[in-house]
C-alpha cells in the first residue's frame, strides 16, 4: 500500500487521519509506503510545466494541487 499526497511541510487534519489510516492498514498486515512531494520545491510548475505569474497569482492554489 502507498499513501502519496503533497507536502506542505505542515501537520493538520488530513496529516492526522492518514496517520490513523496507516495504523489501521498496518494492523491489517499491510506494508505502508509513504511518498510525499515537496509541493514548496516546485515552484510555479504545473504537471511540467511553468506557470506565468500572472497567471499563477489568480489561481495559485489550483495549480499546486494539479
């Protein structure tokens, strides 16, 4: 099993209810692997590809989750 999901480099709700996910796929004899991508790092790239800034600035939380 795999969790990936983007890493702000924060711990929040989403953070709290995977760490349960895993203790319970765990306790059901399952493998976690966790891969995290440093969403901070990429800078204003979008599935590869470079967002202008005015562009950037208007939908910036989209882009992040792309």
């Amino acid at each position: 099993m795999c969790i990936a999901k983007p890493d702000f480099g924060i711990i929040g709700g989403f953070e709290l209810v995977l760490d349960r996910l895993v203790e319970v796929l765990e306790g059901a004899g399952h493998e976690v692997t966790w891969t995290g991508v440093d969403v901070p790092a990429l800078g204003q790239r979008s599935v590869g590809v470079d967002v202008p800034d005015d562009v950037w600035r208007n939908a910036a939380e989209y882009f992040r989750y792309m």
